[in-house]
C-alpha cells in the first residue's frame, strides 16, 4: 500500500531525532506527509451543518469533525474560541474528516443561524427544551454544540429555533459535547432512514 502510494512523489528520509520532533504523538509512525488545506466552499444556508461555539478542546473537536463526516454532514462552522481544525491533534482526532467537508474557521455563527433556511437545534440543559427523541429532526438542520463548560452561548440559544436536551436517567447530569454530538446527529441518522 505504502509503495503504491509514494509511487512518483517525492521522499525525504529524515534522521530519527527529528521525526520525533516533527511526530505528535510518542511513538510516531515514521511517516509524514504535507497536504494543502482545502479551499472553503460558501457555505450553504439550506443544507445540514454543524456549528461549533467555542468548543476548546483539540480532541473534541476533531472528534465532533469526523461525527459530523460520518452522519453525512458537509459543512462546520468554528466560531471564535474553537481549536483550530488544522492543528495536528484535531487532525489526529478527525481522522481525515477536515477533507471530507467545507469547514470554516472563525465564523459568524449568529450570522449564519439568522440567514440559515432549516431548522437551527441547540443542545441544552434548559427546563424549555424538548426530549431529542420527541423531535422531528427531518432536515436541513443546523445543529449547535456549545463549549465543554459553558454549553452553548445564550444568545446563540436565543437563536435556535429548536431546543433538545438528550434524556439521562442515570446518575450524571451532562455529557462530554462529542458524545452528545453523536447522540443527536446518529438520532437524526435514524429519524431520516426509519
């Protein structure tokens, strides 16, 4: 695989001590390639997306990324305060998402959901929202996950047309954002092929 793959391209070898440095993990895999990022598409006020509002951490966001990606979703906006989608642990984390989808950093979040023509769902705690599994999640949706701490901004919340919360009977009162991601997007999988 690795053979045909090179075929044709150029190779550096490089001393092991710098491919330790250039490596982000411990024990690097002794490859390393350069990929241009992708140019963003306009991004598409009628089709699903996912929006991310100031979500930190590296790992989350690439997993949130490659979700969005496997729930066939094409598009993500970062607001302000998002890890970078480029960074080497968000790419690790996505898992090559990043170039199955339009994303955009830095994005004008409020903007977008008052432009947006579906439905714009947030994911909150909140006593007004309705059970994820007693909503008609049939699209386009754009789909709000908040930071790992805060949730979703309020005037974002505000802007939603759509609240969910995902119902837990157990003995904890939230979930990490990637989780509840894929809790609703794979919700949302189902609702459309049932």
């Amino acid at each position: 695989e690795i053979a045909r793959f090179v075929a044709g391209r150029e190779i550096t070898v490089i001393a092991d001590a710098l491919m330790r440095d250039l490596g982000i993990v411990e024990t690097p895999s002794g490859l390393v390639g350069v990929a241009a990022i992708p140019k963003r598409a306009a991004v598409d006020p009628a089709k699903d997306a996912i929006l991310l509002d100031g979500v930190q951490d590296p790992g989350n966001v690439g997993t949130l990324l490659r979700t969005a990606a496997a729930a066939g979703i094409g598009q993500t906006l970062l607001g302000p305060g998002c890890a970078s989608a480029w960074s080497p642990k968000v790419l690790r984390a996505g898992q090559g998402a990043q170039f199955a989808m339009n994303v955009v950093e830095e994005a004008d979040l409020a903007g977008f959901m008052a432009g947006y023509r579906g439905t714009s769902v947030a994911t909150t705690l909140g006593a007004d929202a309705c059970s994820l599994y007693a909503a008609g999640l049939d699209g386009p949706l754009a789909w709000i996950f908040g930071a790992e701490g805060q949730g979703v901004r309020p005037e974002l919340l505000a802007a939603a047309r759509l609240c969910v919360h995902i119902p837990m009977p157990g003995a904890v009162e939230s979930l990490n954002v990637a989780a509840a991601a894929a809790v609703c997007l794979f919700e949302m999988v189902r609702q459309r092929s049932a």
